[in-house]
C-alpha cells in the first residue's frame, strides 16, 4: 500500500481502461474514475455505473465540450493549422483539455498519481504526459502500457477479455470493430485493424459522421459565417433561415451540415511524433468547413505581410497540437501572435456545400482591406500605372544581373 495511494484514471468505460481499472486496485491503488465528455458517443452514466462495480471509489463525469470549442478548437483553426498539411487536429485538439481537467481532479481529491490507457506506440500517450507534466511538475503518472508488470500480464485483447471474465468485469456483447476509433466533437478518427494496409480503400460502412458525398444531397446548401476577431460567432443556413450564435450551438451546426453534405473526410498517411507513419481516416464535417471560411475571410481583411508571416507560424502550431506541446512556452508565444493576427478579422463568408465540396461565394467585412476602384480594370482610381514601370525594373535588377554572370559562365 503506498502513502499516498489516490489515483485519477482517464476511463472510457471499455475493455482496456476497465480492466486498467481493477489493475490498480489490485495493485493497492485507490482508483477515481474520471470520465471526459467532450462530444463522443456514448451512454455515460452506464459507464458510471460500470466503473463503479468494478471498484472506482467514485466516478467523474465531466462535460467538456463547450470549453473544447471555445478554448481549442477555435484557437486551432485561428491559427489556420494543419498537420502535414491535410489533417484538422482532431484528436489532438481534445487530449491537453483532458489532461488539463485531469489534474484539477487530482489536486481537488488529494491524489498523488494520475493514469491513462494510451498505448506506447501512439500519440496520445506523449499528448496526457507532457500535458500532466506541465501543469503538475510534481504528478506521478502510471501508464500501465509501458509497465514491464503490465507488459507481462497483457499481451494481447485475449488476455484482457480473460482478465475480465475473471474478475466479473462486464464485457460489451456487440463484435468489435476491427479497427480502432477516437471520437469527440471536431471529428471521428478510423485507424489500425482492417486499416494497417495504406493500399486497402476504406469501406463505406466505416464512416460514421458524414454521408457519402455521392449520396449527398442534388441541391446546395447555402450558409453564411459571421467572424469577429478570428473567431466564429454566428452561423446562419440560408436555405431555411436558422441562425445559432452560441459556440457549441454554432459548432454543432456546422457538423451537422457538413454531415449531410459529405463534407470533411480525409483518407491519409501521416507520422507520428514517435516515429512511426500510420494511417487515418478521418470525418471532419463542421472543422473543414470553418477552415475555409476562416481563411477565405482572412484573404480580405489579413494584411499581406501580416498574413506571410501566420502562414510560417501554422504549420509550427500545428505541430505542437500534434506532439502534445499545448501546455509550453512556444505555445504561449504563437497564441499570442496568432491571436494579435486575428484582431480585425471580422465580417462574414457565404459558402456553398455540396456533395463533398466547401465552396465560398462571397464574403464582406467592415476591415476589408480590398478597394475597388485601385484593383478594377475598368477604373483608374488612385493608382497610376506608370508607376509599375519603376516597380518592375527594381526588382528586374538583380536578375538581369544574375543572367549576365550565367552567361560569361557559359560562355
């Protein structure tokens, strides 16, 4: 028994954190069970009541959902981020609020330890430690997937279905799928199982979160998202005249359309912050379609410069969502400049969604940097044109001088 033997569990109410569970009980452990609602499917309060039969001195269930789309999601896509270069961050985006709420738990309830399920070739695993780590310098955490005891005891999903029916832990009686999923409010991941061959199409009945854009609807859906520093505050469907303006409203409808429409998946190989490349099939709905409404209302009130500069910071942004570097001083300096980026980033983008497709139509904003009259054809506003002449000779300077050093070298 150890002093100080009180530990948060991160419980999905499955096989593997069930039995993780009663794991640590058995090793002398007093286990809280922490449970994270932040927009997964799932029938939580069962998974309560399991956690509690199986041993849990008591059970959390925290619902996270508007602080994920205030606090994460909206800063992510702020910062127009995406890791190596397709995919939306969607797990990412949810694991350092859930590592944050789990150590505020630990410290509220006295407990030395926090514990997760995450494998040790995964991502998630580096995303709950470093989190941890970050916000309790003094945390213990014991990941039993890295543990030789554990390692020895479980070497495979026989051993934990043996390991259950043991010690009366119920077992879901529906087959598993063959694959492995995470599933929150930005997006639902497929990957590993059927999925480890990069060659193999992914079947139509894996998709969860979006219709085939094939199956999507013949007519466009026509919307319009007001943007007020960078952020969303308004969605409206033009087709029907619905508006919602609170974020997790909001959010959920923009999921909602881009489910019906086909819109957000993305079929991708891509690599891990451990080492090794892995495949993943994402559905994205209400994410893709923010993205690029979000960056269609930064083409007209971004300064040029301002916005060359964001656009060298994303994909380093990006990167940190990713490796699970939310928590950290590089973290702190890029919000702050993606945020000074965003300050006039007001005014509204209509798009059209079809079969799969987010297109933008239009978009107005009372910091519009555009002016008619100076780009028009027709128009010969305040810009002289003869000007234009010097311009291009500037910049023809150095490579005319260029060419001329090429040419005595080839001569």
């Amino acid at each position: 028994m150890k002093e100080n033997n009180k530990v948060v569990l991160a419980y999905s109410g499955g096989l593997d954190t069930s039995v993780i569970l009663k794991w640590l009980i058995n090793q002398g452990y007093e286990v809280i069970a922490y449970i994270a609602d932040v927009g997964q499917a799932g029938d939580f309060q069962a998974a309560k009541r399991k956690a509690l039969k199986v041993g849990a001195k008591k059970v959390y269930i925290e619902d996270l959902k508007k602080e994920l789309v205030t606090d994460y999601i909206f800063p992510i896509f702020k910062a127009n981020a995406l890791y190596e270069g397709r995919y939306l961050l969607g797990t990412s985006a949810a694991r350092p609020l859930i590592a944050k709420r789990q150590i505020e738990i630990a410290a509220r309830e006295g407990a030395a330890y926090v514990s997760h399920g995450a494998t040790g070739k995964g991502n998630d695993q580096v995303r709950f430690e470093l989190g941890y780590y970050a916000l309790n310098p003094k945390i213990k955490v014991i990941a039993p997937w890295k543990m030789e005891s554990f390692l020895k005891e479980f070497k495979g999903r026989t051993d934990l279905i043996n390991y259950a029916k043991a010690n009366k832990i119920e077992i879901s009686s529906t087959i598993k799928k063959p694959y492995s999923e995470d599933d929150n409010l930005l997006h639902i991941s497929h990957e590993a199982g059927i999925l480890e061959d990069p060659a193999h199409e992914c079947a139509e009945d894996i998709y969860s979160k979006t219709v085939s854009p094939e199956r999507a609807p013949n007519k466009a859906t026509k919307i319009r998202i007001f943007f007020k520093d960078g952020a969303p505050v308004k969605v409206t469907n033009l087709n029907t005249g619905r508006s919602e303006t609170d974020p997790l409203k909001l959010f959920n409808m923009l999921n909602d359309l881009g489910s019906k429409n086909g819109i957000g998946r993305i079929d991708m190989v891509e690599n891990r912050f451990v080492g090794i490349k892995s495949r993943g099939v994402y559905e994205t709905p209400g994410g893709t379609i923010l993205f690029a409404a979000h960056k269609d209302i930064e083409g007209i009130a971004m300064d040029r410069e301002v916005m060359r500069l964001r656009d060298m910071f994303s994909p380093k942004f990006a990167e940190l969502v990713y490796n699970g570097f939310w928590f950290s001083p590089e973290m702190n300096f890029l919000m702050a400049a993606i945020n000074e980026s965003q300050r006039a980033i007001d005014g509204s983008v209509t798009l059209k969604l079809y079969k799969g497709n987010v297109m933008a139509v239009g978009r107005q904003s009372p910091s519009s940097l555009y002016n008619k009259d100076l780009s028009s054809m027709d128009i010969a506003g305040g810009f002289d044109q003869k000007d234009s002449e010097g311009f291009i000779k500037i910049h023809a300077t150095r490579l005319m001088a260029h060419s001329a050093i090429m040419n005595r070298h080839n001569n």
